[in-house]
C-alpha cells in the first residue's frame, strides 16, 4: 500500500506558529546556546476522573498518586483496555504506559470477585528486575484503597525463589510481575502453573517491552 504524506497546513493553520525573523544586523550572531528547545508535553486534556474507573482506583489517583489527567498515550488507550480491547501499544520511556496497562487490569479484577480463589488474575511480564520492580511498586499504589486488599508479588531472577514460592503457595498474588527466567522456573519448578492455568482465573496478560522480550528470545 503507498504511503500518502498528510497535507502541509496553511500557516494560518491554529496548530502552526510563526515568529518573524529578527532584522539583521553585523552586532547579531545566534548560536546552539542561545535556542531554547521546547519540551514536548506528554499530558493531555482528558481527566482520570471522566473515565469509567472503580471509586478506589480514583482514590488512589487522585490521593495517593495526585493524579489529574491523563497523558497523552493513557488517554488514547485506556478507553480500548478497559473495554476489553486488546491492545499494542508504543510509547516512550516516562510517557505512563505502566499506568495504562495496570488500572484496566485491576478493574477487571474488581468486576469479577466470582473468579478462582488463589489464581493469578494479571501477570506481567517483563524483561528486566529494574522495570519489574517499578511496575509493582507502581501497581502496589493503584491497589492501596482496595478492600478486600488485593495483592501484588514481584518475582524475578537473583532472589529467593523458595521463599516467593512459598509465599505465592500460601495466597497466588492478584497481579504478578515476572521476569521471563524466573517465570519458567517458577512454572518447572516452583508450583506457579496452578494459579495460572485455574479456568476463569488469569484475565490480563501484559507483554512489558515486548521488543526486549523478542530480542531475549522470549517466545
């Protein structure tokens, strides 16, 4: 299929600025240090508290995270998510796609309190301890308000794996952040595949930084 370039608009078009040349002169030299680079804005104009989210969830927003709007990436994918939608989304690092794959993943969770006791309702994978830490640490304050709590684990390669066996053995968490490594032995080995095989249990599967995952051989 061809590609076809979008119009160029008029310059009186109300997303174009124009700034007059300044007069030349022999005293006026412009350099690198003088331009000012403008930030691009990442927030956009829809509020968090428009969309159709649980109270404790925009409790969370609101009090715990002090959150107002959406960005510009949460506001154009979240009505998709929490519709059911599948979706692939890209973005930049720091643009709040963890919080668009998290709060359509704890909504689902609190519209079917009737789901397997002790299964996995989200998991995410991701393809690093560093993002998967942040992710649960993010997903740790989304769910603060929630009752009943619901519960959150991290699992990644370099820790006990017995001790968060045992832990998921005694209660599967709501949300479950994984790395890849650690993911395969907890499934081998580690009496994970219950909790996420149970029918009905597991509701949202989140793929963190996909092309890592690819480029890791993750399959």
């Amino acid at each position: 299929m061809p590609h076809l370039a979008p119009s160029v608009p008029p310059l009186n078009h109300p997303s174009i600025i124009t700034q007059p040349k300044p007069p030349k002169t022999q005293n006026t030299k412009q350099t690198k240090n003088q331009t000012t680079p403008q930030k691009t804005k990442i927030t956009s104009d829809v509020r968090f508290a428009s969309l159709p989210l649980c109270a404790e969830s925009q409790r969370a927003l609101s009090e715990g995270l002090r959150y107002e709007f959406c960005t510009k990436v949460q506001a154009m994918s979240l009505p998709a998510c929490l519709s059911g939608t599948d979706v692939v989304c890209k973005a930049k690092t720091g643009s709040g796609k963890t919080i668009a794959f998290l709060l359509p993943a704890i909504e689902s969770i609190k519209a079917n309190p009737s789901r397997p006791r002790n299964s996995v309702a989200c998991l995410v994978i991701s393809p690093t301890r560093e993002l998967a830490a942040q992710i649960a640490a993010e997903a740790a304050k989304l769910v603060q308000f929630h009752r009943p709590a619901l519960s959150v684990q991290c699992v990644v390669g370099g820790t006990n794996m017995k001790s968060e066996a045992s832990k998921m053995a005694a209660h599967a968490p709501d949300i479950l952040v994984a790395t890849p490594g650690r993911l395969i032995d907890h499934l081998k080995n580690g009496g994970l595949a219950p909790a996420l095989q149970a029918a009905g249990g597991l509701q949202t599967l989140v793929f963190d930084e996909a092309d890592q995952l690819l480029d890791m051989g993750f399959r």
